[in-house]
C-alpha cells in the first residue's frame, strides 16, 4: 500500500504543477500604444488552449514560450496578448486562425524589443489569418497573417510594431461591421493582395502615419478614402503625400516625412529629425545657399523635456539666411556651447544677396517659441523676432 502511494504521489505532482503552471498569472511588462512601457498580471499561454476569454470581460495572456496550435484559436470578450521578445505563438488552421466572436477586441502588444512573433495562418482557400466581427489593434511585437483575407476586420489599428498581411485576394481586410476603417499611427506595415487590395476599407477611411522615424508603410493596392495623420506627411521618393483624399499610386512603400522641399522656395520640418536635415541642408552653401530667399516652416512642435532638440542652426560661415516660420509650434531645447561666440537655436544669421537676384534677402525668424535651456560661457544671442 506504500509503495502504490509512493508511486501516486511520483506520477501526480509533476502533473499537477504543469496544470497549476498552465493557469498562473504573473507580471509581465509590455508596450502600450503610445509606446511607454506597462506591467500587467497574464496567464501564460501554452499552447493547449481552444479558445481565450469570456464574454463581458477583459482578459491578458502571455507568450512566454514557443508554442504552436494546429487548430483555431476563439477569442471571447476584450482579449489581449502580450508577444515576449524572442517567443514565438504559430497558429495554423483550415479556415480561421484566430476568431474574435461576439463583438470582441483583440489587442496584441510587444515587449521593448518587438521580437516576439504572432503567425497566424489559414491553410483554407477561403480562410482567415486573424478574424474579428469588431476590433482589431496591434500596438507591438512582430505580426504575420496569412490567408485569403490575411486580417479581417470591421476596425483594425495598427500603432506600433512589425506586421506583415498578405491574402491571396485581400491583406488588410476592413469589410466586416459597420465602419470599415484602417488606422495606420505607427509601425513596420507591409500589407499584400494577390488578386485584390492590400488594404480594402470598404465604403469606410484608411488613416496612415509614423510614430518613429524608421516606421513604414508598403502597400500593393488599397481600396478606400485615404487620409494622411494630421501634422504629418509620407513620402515616396520625391511624391509627397498629405491632407484628406489622398491618391496613392499602387505598390508604393511610404515613409515619414521629416524635411521636404515644397517648392517654390519653401520648405517644411515635420520633426525632429527633420530639424537636423534642415541643419545638415545649412551647412551645404551650394545647393542651399544659406537658404536666402528662401522659407522654411516648422509644421509641428518638435523636442520634449525628456528628449530635447540639441542641435544648434548655423556656423560662422553657414548662417542663415530666410525666413524662418514657426507657424506657432514650440522648439524644446537642451542647448550646450563652450567654444562658439554664439549660442542659440539659430546661432548665426545674417543678410545677403541671394544667387540670381539683385535684392537684399533679411533673415527674419517669426511665430516661433522655444522652451528648454541653453548654457554656454560666452554671450547668448537667440537672434530671434516674435
């Protein structure tokens, strides 16, 4: 009798650990939508589960492992999973991959480095990779869907991370409810149709824009009014895309616009990055000439307390010479100069005679404010006119 007891005891615990293992939640950092980072308590997900959640709650999971189902994943109430950097989850099946029912989100996030991998894939000729009836939003990690309609929703989101969509008709599908709306805030997006659209909003609006300056959107067809983020631009090549009702030619791939040559003599910086293109573009007197009778506008505010401009305008032979409109945007700084005679946000500019004309052009720098902090041991001239 001790012995069959001994013998139970062996062949249970182990048993009971991994079942125990299999529903425990624990902290688990990731990175929110607007890309700060979070702590939430997940369960962990081990690749056993047929469906997540319940209907009329919200429930976190964690990839803290590889692990794969060769069946479809149903998704109830507001689901979300956190993809851990180097884990991968792989879903295959004939038909759906992952179903969001009954009016659901599913919300998929990464952690800092956006390694951790979601694939989901239909292996049906008229499947879906991720379905939802509602809400789609993927805020991070490295997303791949495959299918007829690789992702298929009424509302997707995509805010930040690594997604690639590709249908064999459709790979961003937005025809499924009542809006039919694609927002594009941020991240990695490349989004294929073979014999249809990579993005189709149906009847609904395609909203594009960047959040880092690395993001990017590849598109081989799309359907649908498209809109480009507020204060923002793309760019393919020279073509440069903004506004409402934008005409996107097909298999394009945009990029943000940081620093654009609107012609006319105007230019426009869209961020930070912008700004030290338009300092780099200072410095090249040849093809800029000290941008003299020229203006330059600044279409947002750029810098932040916590990651301030730190790049002064001008050298003693490349100051600036244009106009310099602020349009009302803000200039955060953290400036620092122990060498130079002047120290500001432009800390050279000056007069002169434009290339081609006979006219005077007068640096004039306006609707402009900065904020932030300068030191230097010499003298400070910000050079500046409200």
């Amino acid at each position: 009798m001790k012995k069959s007891f001994t013998y139970f005891m062996r062949t249970t615990v182990p048993l009971l650990v991994m079942l125990f293992a299999a529903t425990t939640a624990w902290a688990v950092d990731y990175i929110d939508a607007y890309g700060g980072p979070q702590s939430v308590n997940a369960t962990v997900l081990t690749g056993s589960e047929g469906y997540l959640g319940s209907d009329g709650t919200t429930t976190w999971y964690v990839v803290s492992n590889d692990i794969s189902y060769n069946h479809a994943i149903d998704c109830y109430g507001n689901v979300n999973i956190i993809l851990t950097d180097g884990k991968t989850m792989s879903v295959s099946n004939n038909g759906v991959g992952i179903r969001g029912e009954h009016n659901n989100i599913l919300t998929i996030y990464g952690q800092t480095h956006g390694t951790g991998t979601l694939t989901a894939k239909s292996t049906s000729e008229y499947g879906y990779g991720i379905f939802s009836d509602s809400v789609i939003v993927i805020n991070g990690g490295t997303v791949t869907a495959t299918g007829q309609y690789a992702i298929h929703c009424d509302s997707i989101v995509i805010n930040g991370g690594t997604v690639t969509a590709t249908g064999s008709v459709t790979g961003i599908h937005a025809t499924h409810g009542i809006t039919h709306n694609v927002t594009v805030n941020g991240g990695k997006v490349t989004a294929t149709g073979r014999a249809g659209w990579g993005i189709h909003a149906n009847g609904g609006v395609i909203s594009l824009g960047w959040t880092k300056a690395d993001d990017f959107i590849a598109v081989s067809s799309h359907s649908g009014t498209v809109n480009i983020k507020d204060g923002q631009a793309l760019i393919n090549g020279t073509n440069i895309y903004r506004g409402n009702n934008v005409n996107i030619p097909d298999n394009v791939t945009l990029t943000p616009a940081h620093f654009t040559d609107d012609g006319d003599d105007t230019y426009t910086i869209w961020s930070a990055v912008g700004w030290g293109m338009f300092c780099d573009a200072l410095q090249d007197n040849t093809t800029y000439n000290r941008f003299s009778g020229k203006t330059v506008k600044l279409n947002n505010d750029i810098g932040t307390l916590e990651d301030p401009i730190t790049r002064m305008a001008g050298s003693s032979n490349h100051d600036f010479c244009g106009t310099f409109d602020g349009q009302g945007n803000t200039v955060t700084v953290n400036l620092h100069s122990d060498e130079r005679d002047y120290a500001g946000l432009f800390c050279y500019v000056s007069e002169t005679t434009p290339t081609g004309s006979s006219q005077v052009s007068h640096p004039f720098i306006m609707n402009l404010e900065v904020a932030g902090s300068l030191t230097t041991c010499r003298r400070v001239d910000w050079r500046s006119k409200g």
